[in-house]
C-alpha cells in the first residue's frame, strides 16, 4: 500500500516511495489523470460525493455497472492515494465503508464543470438539486 502525506503543495509520497516515478510527467493534467483518469474513478467519486453510496454493493449497483473487479482496483488505488477511506463497519464477514477524503471531496468543483459540460455539450442529465443553477466559474 502506499501511504501518501499531504503537503503545501499536495500529495507527496513519502521517504522511500512512488515519489515522481509513480507520474508520466511534471505536468499537473498528466499526473490528476494518472489517479483519477480511467472511465470508472471519477463516477466512484461522483457516487460517494453525491449519491450517498459508500458501500461495495452500493458502488456496484450504479447504472455503468462497474465490473467488481475493477471497483475493489480502484477503491484500493483511490485509498493509496489518499482520496478515500476505508471503515470496517462489519466483522464477519469483513465488511467495509467508503468516504472521501478531504482530498476526494476536492474534486467536487472538476465533477461540477465536467457534469454541466456534459450537460450543455452532449444533453446529458442534470440532477434535479442543479437545475435552474448557474452553470460554474
């Protein structure tokens, strides 16, 4: 697992680890979409942020139909990186919760410009507590 440390300037790894080899390139784009930039990570986000899912089952019951192996992937790669957090909230058989971290819920402004984008670009949904709003920035 690695652990990863929060700094002024934001995630570090810490002494020993992935540092600037776990990146493609100093580019920050480059290195967000290193973490979050598959198809799935962003809608396990959009669904612990918004729609109250914080457990396998739930995450595994949104309409894209998440494969269970490439969910438990990116919920280990998102706790890695310090974007979620894991609670064991069932002995036997261990059973676990997952909630953003502040980290994680620092996406919600990229998740709001990529939903009205998608939104005023391709005639996608809206869920109804956005509608009327101001589109962001």
């Amino acid at each position: 697992m690695v652990r990863k440390t929060k700094s002024s300037k934001g995630l570090k790894s810490l002494p020993g680890e992935r540092g600037d080899a776990a990146f493609r390139s100093k580019c920050s784009i480059t290195r967000t979409l290193d973490i979050v930039g598959d198809k799935w990570t962003l809608l396990i986000v959009r669904d612990l942020l918004w729609h109250g899912k914080h457990t396998f089952a739930a995450l595994q019951g949104s309409a894209e139909n998440i494969p269970t192996n490439i969910l438990a992937d990116r919920l280990q790669r998102l706790a890695e990186w310090g974007l979620v957090r894991r609670e064991l909230y069932q002995e036997r058989p261990p059973r676990f919760a997952y909630h953003l971290t502040d980290t994680g819920k620092a996406l919600e402004p990229a998740l709001t410009s990529i939903l009205y984008w998608g939104h005023n670009v391709l005639d996608g949904g809206m869920p109804e507590r956005l509608r009327g709003k101001n589109s962001p920035g």
